[in-house]
C-alpha cells in the first residue's frame, strides 16, 4: 500500500502571497477578490487528497487547520 502524505505549507496567518483580483478573470473567493496562498493550497490539498483516496492510495496531511505551526513542531 502505498501511503502519500500532503502539505500545505504555512498556516494561514503566517503571511504569503496572494492572488491577483479574481474578479478580472471571472472567479469569486465567497465576498473578496482576492486568494490568499493558504486559501488556495489548502483547496488544493483537499482535492487532491480525495482523488489519491479514490484511486486507492492511503493519504496523510500535515495540517488541514488555520493553526500555523513552526518548523520545531
């Protein structure tokens, strides 16, 4: 069985990147127009994680919460 473990990097109060305005090319984050990085690899984490599951593969993530978490933890 083959096991893959998924991070999404820094939580989602440690800044980062973001976005530039969605709405120029037509999407929409709930009310901003914008993503921060967490927003979007935490989506694509989640996504991932359910297509690896499907196609039979054991999945582990590091962090799926808003909590940061620092390089000693």
């Amino acid at each position: 069985m083959v096991k893959i473990m998924l991070d999404a990097g820094h939580g989602l109060y440690t800044s980062g990147k973001q976005s530039g305005k969605l709405n120029e090319i037509g999407l929409k984050n709930g009310s901003s127009d914008v993503m921060k990085e967490w927003e979007f690899n935490i989506a694509v984490l989640k996504y991932m994680k359910i297509l690896l599951k499907d196609n039979g593969f054991t999945v582990l993530t590091t962090n799926e919460t808003t909590k940061d978490i620092s390089l000693a933890e």
